[in-house]
C-alpha cells in the first residue's frame, strides 16, 4: 500500500503528554493537569438545557453547510456587542471547530506551495495541517521583547500568507492595536493574506484584544466556541470571510464537512446566552493567573512574557534543562505535574520551554505550584 507523504506530520506533542498523564491517574496518581490547552469547566447550563430540548423534539439532521442562520446572526451581533463592528451574518460561516475553519480557510486561499508565515512559538496545528495540505509553512523567530508577536520587519518577502494569534497559544500575548494594524498594513501592501486567529478573545485580563475587522474587512477571522464558551469537545467554530470568499468556502464545506453538528450548533447558540457563566469562568482564570504567576517565580522559574489572555504561561527553562521534553516527563512522574515542552509550538527554540495551562481549578493550581517548587528545590543552583 501506497502512504502519501501528507500524513508525515509532527505528532502533537501535547497530547502524548495527556496520554501519559491519564496512565498515571490510571495507576492511582494524582495529577495537576496543566497541559492541555481547554476549560476545565464544562459546557454552561443553559446550553445543556437546550440540548436536552432538542434532543427530545426529534432528529437532528444535516444543517445547511454555512450554518444555522440563527447562529449565524448571533455570532454577528456579538461583533457588535464586543467590539462595536456591524457584520453582515452572510459573512459568518460555522464550522467543525476552528481545526474545520483553517481548513476551509487554507483550501479557499491557497494554492499548492503557497507560503504561509507564523510567529514562532505558536500552535503546532497551523505548520501541520499546511504541509498535510501540501503548503509551506515559514516559522518566524518571533523575539521574546515582543511578547513572541510577529513584527512586520521580521516577514520574509514572497510570503503568500500570514496566521497571527492575539491572544497567542502558547504565551498569552496580545498584540496592541496599533501593532496589529502595522501588520495588517504591511500584508495589503505586499498582497499577502491576512488570517486572524481569534480563538482566545473573550479571555483577556486587561485591555479586550482588538479583532482585525475592526482594523480592515480584507481578512479571514476565525474563532471558536472552545475556550470563551467552554465547548471543545462540541467541535463548533466559525470565521468570517470578506464577501467574494462566502461561496468558495461554502462549496468547500458542502464537499469537506456538509455541516458543522447539529447538536453542538444548538448547544452554541445557547451558551451565547449564558453571559455570567462564562464571566465567572473568566474570573476563576484571572485568579488562577494570579496564582500560577507567583508560584512560577517562587519556583526560580521567573522568566516569561506576561499573559494579556487565555489561560498559559509559556517559561524559559533553560536554567534546568536543554531538553525540555525530558522534564516534562521528569515533572509527570516525580511532581505529578502534566505539562507541555516547548518543542510542540517552536521546534528551533522550544527545548528550553514548557507551557503551563491556568484553566484548571484554583486548588489544583495552589498545588501545581507547591509541587513545582519542591520539584526545583535543588536543581537550581
């Protein structure tokens, strides 16, 4: 048998780390989970009350492939209430996760070899689906002072596209609105398209990010309901799309996808509702930031870029280890601490990083951090 070489991606890193942390607390172990990259909360009340409800109304089918028009007209009116944009609902498209989304969004925008540029450290999944998709990914060294965001000067030329995360996975770093325009500036004036991961907004500590429709309507904006919402295991995302995309993408996803679940449509249309659940969550986060934040500098591990949003910090370990994947492994079984290494969002720089998640419990961050001291305790000269 035939294997392409599309499937000769990178495994993510991060989930062999979940594995090995379930065969702990499989063995009787208790573990901090502070590794994977969702809520620990579930999905809010009132959108399981109206699952419930669908469920019992009877089957629920194929929807049209952009998505319940409904939901579709909610999610704009919520560009409305966070950032003041008026978005034609003809522009949103829902879909299966935001993993569905940059598919759709690659296979509209780019051709076979196209260059797709992103700030490194940032999500693994955008270099994998781009070479499974036979694109080219271009790694930019984003700098540390920058809070590891992209600056304009650092794109290389001949670049087809650029992926920027505000707030970014790993670190947490927004980028201010004047940054965010002088890249987008820079993308106009060299033809490059512009792809706006905004699956963080919502979750922000400070100043709100600012979306890159508030900037310019020529870009592709793509969020989700996984993290604000508490929905990643429902797999329901959206993007908007400038209005000559709509169609392409809409083919693109009849043929891919049909649709985005029904079911988790439904439950997403009801947790845009549940506005003080969602708060809440949020106020558990800002405290556990606070916490995590101490307890990593009370570690000897004080070197980080403050996180503006989402629930990480990403930390420079390089005062203990060259090979961070062995401490995270080292963490796991002498400290019960799941984390992430630094090799799944950098894989020139990441050795010397881990990434801790804060979107667990208050307890267990207290205890991740008594641990992690303990763990340093004597390994730092």
């Amino acid at each position: 048998m035939q294997v392409s070489g599309r499937g000769a991606v990178d495994p993510f890193i991060v989930m062999d780390v979940v594995e090995a942390a379930r065969r702990a607390e499989n063995a009787g172990r208790h573990i901090i989970h502070m590794e994977v990259g969702q809520p620990s909360t579930g999905l809010p009340t009132q959108a399981r009350e109206a699952v419930a409800t669908a469920l019992g109304a009877g089957p629920l089918g194929y929807t049209v492939s952009l998505g319940l028009p409904e939901l579709r007209h909610k999610i704009a009116g919520l560009y409305e209430k966070w950032y003041g944009l008026q978005i034609d609902p003809s522009r949103v498209v829902v879909t299966s996760g935001a993993s569905g989304a940059f598919v759709l969004a690659f296979s509209a925008l780019f051709d076979n070899d196209a260059r797709v540029a992103m700030a490194l450290p940032g999500y693994p999944s955008y270099r994998q689906i781009l070479k499974a998709m036979g694109l080219k990914s271009v790694g930019i060294k984003a700098a540390a002072e920058n809070g590891f965001q992209p600056r304009p000067a650092e794109i290389e030329p001949d670049i087809d596209g650029l992926i920027v995360a505000s707030p970014s996975n790993p670190t947490g770093t927004t980028l201010s609105r004047p940054d965010l325009a002088a890249l987008i500036a820079h993308c106009r004036a060299h033809d490059i398209t512009f792809i706006s991961d905004e699956i963080y907004h919502g979750l922000h500590y400070d100043t709100p990010a600012t979306s890159a429709l508030a900037i310019c309507d020529d870009v592709v904006v793509i969020n989700s309901f996984s993290k604000y919402f508490s929905m990643t295991g429902w797999r329901v995302g959206w993007m908007v799309v400038p209005p000559g995309l709509v169609r392409t993408v809409e083919r693109l996803a009849q043929n891919m996808f049909i649709c985005a679940p029904h079911v988790a449509q439904v439950a997403a249309l009801a947790a845009m509702d549940c506005v003080d659940e969602c708060e809440a969550n949020l106020a558990i986060y800002a405290k556990n930031r606070q916490i995590v934040g101490a307890g990593l500098k009370a570690a000897g591990l004080p070197d980080f870029a403050p996180p503006d949003g989402a629930f990480y910090y990403y930390v420079d370990v390089s005062q203990l280890t060259d090979d961070a994947l062995q401490l995270s492994r080292d963490l796991l079984e002498h400290a019960g601490i799941a984390a992430t290494p630094g090799l799944d969002f950098d894989p020139h720089r990441g050795a010397t990083f881990l990434r801790f998640s804060y979107a667990g419990s208050t307890d267990d961050m207290h205890e991740g951090m008594r641990r992690l001291a303990a763990f340093t305790k004597g390994r730092l000269g």
